[in-house]
C-alpha cells in the first residue's frame, strides 16, 4: 500500500494545505486500522462549531476523536477566514503573495495595503473578492491598452508580446468569468452597468466569443452535467485516445456555432437559440470585419490567436474534469467529476480544482469549496470520489493522451478504501473509469437522455476547463 507519493507543492495556499493533511492522516489511520483487522468506518461530522478561535493546533495522534476534533477546528478557522465579521476575515488581494505576508510590513499596510483593501471591498461584490479588481485593474492598464495601441500603429514583436501575456493570463481571466457568470456579476450593484459591459470589450481579448461562455457553461453543461446530452461529454470518447480527442476538439472549432444553437431549439428555448447564434455568428463577423478593414496583424495577434488557444484549452480543460467517470453510477457528481488539490487550479484559478464541489451547488463561492470539500469529506469517500495533488487538469489531459497511468496514480490522493490499494491498483482503477459508453449502456445508464452518437445531435463540444 502507499500514501501520498510526492511531497506537496510549496504554492499550495493555505487552505488547500489544511485539506491535504486532514486527507493524508485520514489515509494513514485507515492503513493502520485495516493492517491490524480493526474497523474501518470512519466518525460522522456531526457540524458542531464549538471550537470557533482555535486555529492551527497540531494533533500527532491517530486517535478519531482527536482527528474528529481537529477536522471541526480547520473548517471553523477556514469559515473565518471567509466570514467579513470574523477578527480571522482574510480577503484575496493578489494570487502570487498571500495576505498575511502582505501585511508584514507596517509601514506597507498603514499607506497602501490597508487603504486599498477597504476601497476594494465597497466596490466588488464579495468581499473576499479584493483579487477581482486587482486583476480587473491589471486588464485595463496592460492588456485593453496594448490592444488598442496594436490597432493605432501595429509592430509585429508588440504583437507577439501582446499575445503571450494574454496567453499566460487567460487561465485566471476565464476562471474569474467563471464566478461572473454564475454570481451574475462581480461587482457591487452600484456598478451594474460596468460590470454587465466590461465583458463585452475584454472576453474577445482573452479568446472568449461574446456570451458564449455563459451560454455554453450555465445553461447548456449545468443542465446536462456531462451526460450524452451534454454538447461537452466526455462519456462517448475513450479518453486516453489521442483520436477520440482530437475528434472532441475539431467538433467543437468547426461546430460548436451551430451545435449549442441546434441544442436550445431541440429543448424549445427558442431565445436562447437565437440568442447564442447572434453571439457567435457576431463575433466571427467583427473578427472579420476587423481583419478587412482596419488591421490584419492587430486582429489576428489579439482577437484571432487568442480564440483559437482558448478554445483548445477549453478543450484540454474539460478533458481532464471528466475523464474519470464512474462505470456504475456514471451520473453522479461525485463519480463524473474531480477534486485538484493544486497550484494552478486553485492559487491562481479561483480553486477550480474543486469541480466536484463545484457540480454539486454552481452557485457555490469559489472560497467556500475548501470548506464544503471538509464538511462532505466523508460522503466523498463513501461515493468513491477522486481526489489528486501535484497536476492540473492540462496534465491530466496529457497523462491520459500518454496512458501514463501509473503518474496519474501517483497524484491520487487515496479517501476511504482507496487507501488500501496499491499503486498498480489505483492506476487500474483509473484506467477502467476512462473508457467509452457504448449506446446500450447510455440507454441503461441514462434512460432516454441518450442523443444521437458521437457524431449525431448529442455531441459536439465546448469544454468547460479552466
């Protein structure tokens, strides 16, 4: 039997650190437990809060009720850090330096960092969000300026230079759309009218088509869930198939205009049809017109180029959130989708690392899902959810394209009987939930939501990663 395989990343934030313990000592007493032939049910969390203000205390025993114990004083300190009212509130400023370092100097946080976070909180939403407006702030004196400036008087090398900064910036950018379209903003109503039009001009920068994410993820992939309906299912592909997967992602670059308008009009949601078309057919247009009649280069290096990386790292994204998917109860969201306990997905992603959670209540905030993974911990271990360290979703991606599953096996981090696997047995483990659904099994599996094939109405593909 083994444990955790590679020794945590030093990025990792701090919550996903307390989860990482609680998840390796939960692993290592049931590998106790089972060697000696004792019982390996685990204690029942039964909510209690009585611990508020202890934070941090350290437990080497294998005992369950000092596990129990210290599992109630890591979501109590971790709902502070949330919670506006707590003396432990935390808000995210930036994505590189977490806040207590910030505020280590005093003169920095009296003049600067103090002033900043209090005019920051007035303006977003949430008041966690402090990292929105940073970012928000970032956009608009780098990435709209250099676009606009690249229209004015075109150079190729700014282009280059433009391009490779939206590159490295569209993983964060798409996941703070992410909350945008599922908070319905993520500004005070205030700024309303700010918040509902600065899309407009920034999402073609970072390879998004207007409204097309919102469209796609909220109302088409939350409805279906990764079933066969789902324009962005992995379950008809093998998903260590180099084939299948280039299959996925040219159905979605050639078809994906048509494939979503065609979905609402066959659920009669005529509006939003019309709608997605008018989105996407609008925004191929400008990219058109922009390529025509004003300036080639600036469009191909800042409107051109980014969609068509994005779109494949949309692809590439997907791919790995639902690569495993249960061969038994394959429409669970448990069982369909993971957990990342990694730097990419949740230090600069908003913790998108928590797809799980994420399925489970879309209207989730982003800092609560390391809480909500703690309070549900053991339901993720009785329905035999996946959790990894140590890769993003790209690499999950890349592993499977590789069959590398003794890698992805090495990244699982082993809840509940998973613990007593070997490595070989986990990378089996893995390898039987990427298997493709044949149409008999859909039809079992989910009745009469089967569509039509992999290449028939029920396909097509906008992933939903990063």
């Amino acid at each position: 039997m083994v444990n955790l395989y590679f020794a945590p990343d030093a990025q990792l934030t701090e919550p996903d650190r307390m989860v990482l313990s609680i998840l390796r000592k939960d692993s290592e007493r049931y590998e106790k437990r089972t060697a000696k032939g004792e019982p390996t049910e685990e204690v029942e969390d039964d909510g209690d809060e009585s611990t508020e203000g202890l934070k941090h205390t350290r437990y080497d025993s294998a005992s369950p009720e000092d596990a129990f114990e210290h599992e109630q004083q890591t979501i109590t300190l971790l709902k502070g850090l949330n919670n506006p009212k707590s003396s432990t509130f935390e808000p995210t400023v930036f994505f590189t330096i977490d806040t207590p370092a910030l505020l280590a100097s005093p003169l920095l946080r009296q003049w600067i960092i103090d002033p900043y976070i209090r005019l920051a909180r007035s303006i977003v939403r949430v008041d966690t969000d402090v990292v929105m407006l940073t970012h928000l702030l970032l956009y608009f004196s780098t990435s709209v300026p250099s676009a606009l400036y690249l229209f004015y008087h075109f150079r190729w090398w700014h282009g280059v230079l433009h391009f490779a900064l939206q590159v490295y910036s569209m993983g964060t950018y798409t996941l703070m759309m992410h909350q945008h379209i599922h908070m319905r903003g993520i500004l005070a109503k205030r700024f309303a009218a700010f918040d509902h039009a600065f899309p407009f001009l920034t999402d073609p920068l970072f390879g998004h088509t207007w409204n097309s994410y919102y469209f796609h993820h909220v109302k088409h992939h939350h409805v279906e869930g990764n079933g066969p309906n789902d324009l962005s299912s992995t379950v008809r592909y093998q998903r260590d198939s180099a084939w299948h997967f280039l299959q996925y992602v040219g159905r979605f670059y050639f078809f994906v205009w048509l494939d979503l308008p065609l979905y609402f009009l066959r659920t009669k949601k005529l509006g939003l049809a019309l709608k997605v078309l008018a989105s996407e057919v609008g925004s191929y247009v400008g990219v058109y017109l922009l390529f025509t009649r004003v300036n080639a280069g600036a469009t191909v290096f800042t409107l051109l180029l980014p969609l068509l990386v994005m779109r494949l790292a949309l692809m590439v994204g997907n791919w790995g959130q639902h690569a495993f998917v249960d061969e038994e109860e394959p429409n669970s969201d448990f069982r369909s989708s993971i957990t990342l306990i990694d730097v990419a997905s949740n230090r600069f992603c908003y913790n998108d690392g928590y797809h799980t959670s994420h399925h489970l209540n879309p209207l989730r905030h982003w800092r609560d899902h390391p809480v909500a993974f703690l309070a549900q911990k053991q339901q993720y271990a009785d329905e035999h959810a996946l959790v990894f360290y140590n890769i993003d979703y790209l690499m999950i991606t890349f592993s499977l394209l590789r069959k590398d599953y003794a890698h992805l096996a090495r990244c699982l981090v082993p809840v509940g009987a998973q613990a007593k696997l070997s490595l070989e047995e986990r990378a089996e483990l893995l390898r039987r939930k990427t298997r493709a659904f044949g149409e008999s099994e859909i039809v079992e599996k989910w009745g009469g939501r089967g569509g039509g094939g992999r290449y028939g109405e029920g396909m097509g593909a906008e992933g939903m990663g990063w």
